[in-house]
C-alpha cells in the first residue's frame, strides 16, 4: 500500500516538474533562480518518494528481488538522480523534459509489471552496478543526441523554442564528456564484478553478453583516448558515444528477464 501511493505521488510530482519545464520552454523563460528552484524542488521531493516505493519493491531481509518493472524503475531513478546531481552547478535542468516523464511511467511500473526473482545481495549488488552503468551511459547518449541536433541547428540557424532552451553548446559538450566518463568507470566495475559469477562461459550463454559489452568498453576508451590525446569534441564525440551505446545495447538482445539482461 505505501509503495504504491509513494509511487503514484512520485509520478504526480515528475508529472508536473515536466509540464512546468514545458511552460517555461514555450514561454522562453529558461533561466533565473525563480524558474529552476520550482522544477528542481519537486522533482527532488518526487525522487524521495519513488525511492520509498522502489526500496519497499526491491530489498527483503534475506534478499533483493529484481523484476522488469523494478529495473526500468530504477533506471528512471538513476536518470532523475543524475540530473540533480549535475544540476547543482550546471544549468541544465531542462534536460528532465525528457528524463522526468520517462521516471514518471516508470516508477509506476513495479506495480504492474514482470515476475519477482530474488537473488542474495552479492549478485544483486552486480546487478545494480550494471543497472547504474547502463543509466548513466543511456543518459550520455541521450545528451550526444541533444548536442549533435543542436550543434547542427546553430550552423543552420534553424532554432526552436527547445533547443533555445539547451544549455550552451560548450557546457552541453562537457557534461557530455563527463557523463561518459562516470559511465565508463561504472562499466569497467560492472564488468569486473560480472566475471565473479562466470562458471562457464559457454554453458551459461555469455559469448555474445561479453564480446559486444566488451567493444562497448573498447569503444568508449577508444574515445576518451582521443578525447584527452587528440582534442576528439563536437560531432566526433557525439558518434563515438552513439556507437559505444550501440554496442551496449546490442549485449543485452535476446536475454530474458532483468537479471539475465543485467548480467555482464
């Protein structure tokens, strides 16, 4: 009873941190204290009550217990989480007009959907690093997205309301590169922790998880690589986080249900 009313209010309150993010894109009021404190105050209050409802969901006594529906929820957490973080020095707050109605139906999710599969703490633990990388380089790609359509934009004069809205290019192109980063030292750990539960690879069907996880890896440190050696910025950065996430994305196919899908 309390996770499902702490999550319907959750999703209330990610409801209207959007409908005021989209007034304000509209209006062109995308800057000021007035403004941002509103959307970030309940967008923090809607995290702290999809945070009861997903740990009433997730965590027992004896065990964790993942479904589909608490695994995408927490995937919207982590989006929302992040978005906070970077807000505290970054204006960038605008982003949750796409992160916040994505937590909205997603917090709900744990109510209605997917079977319960516990699992003791160690491998949950693995899971939730998992879960984490993947967030957090699902949300770099989805500001590569944002940084390529504006950059394209700003060469073709052809601005609209939304993009006018986006931070500058030069703090989108940083955050950016820093999300990568968080991501890809999740990733590394994710990685890391997955090999402890590797009894045979081939029997538990691994091959294809691993090689496409492990280009993944390989492609987001090609990146960084050159980012830091060579300067690599702007449309280059935006593909190569594209791809990386390609990869990424590609390990988890044909896997079923959220502890297979999370175990890389």
């Amino acid at each position: 009873m309390i996770s499902s009313l702490s999550a319907i209010m959750a999703s209330l309150l990610y409801l209207m941190s959007s409908y005021y993010l989209s007034r304000c894109i509209r209006h062109k009021e995308t800057s000021g204290l007035s403004l941002r404190l509103p959307i970030m105050v309940s967008a923090a209050f809607a995290l702290v009550l999809h945070t009861i409802s997903l740990t009433l969901t997730l965590f027992t006594a004896e065990s964790m217990v993942f479904s589909f529906g608490n695994g995408l929820s927490l995937i919207g957490w982590i989006g929302v989480f992040s978005l906070l973080i970077i807000s505290f020095n970054k204006p960038t707050e605008m982003l949750g007009i796409f992160i916040f109605p994505l937590a909205a139906t997603t917090t709900l999710l744990p109510q209605f959907l997917g079977s319960l599969h516990p699992i003791d703490y160690t491998l949950g633990f693995h899971v939730i690093i998992s879960i984490f990388a993947y967030s957090v380089l699902g949300l770099a790609t989805a500001q590569a997205i944002l940084f390529s359509v504006q950059e394209k934009r700003f060469q073709q004069r052809q601005l609209t309301n939304l993009i006018r809205a986006l931070p500058p290019l030069q703090l989108m192109e940083k955050t950016l590169i820093q999300l990568v980063m968080i991501g890809f030292i999740i990733l590394t750990l994710a990685l890391l922790s997955g090999s402890y539960f590797i009894d045979n690879f081939f029997d538990q069907k691994l091959a294809h998880k691993t090689f496409f996880s492990l280009l993944a890896w390989l492609t987001y440190a090609l990146f960084l690589w050159g980012h830091f050696q060579f300067g690599w910025r702007g449309q280059k950065a935006a593909r190569y986080t594209i791809w990386a996430y390609s990869f990424l994305a590609i390990s988890y196919i044909g896997t079923q249900g959220i502890i297979i899908i999370m175990n890389i």
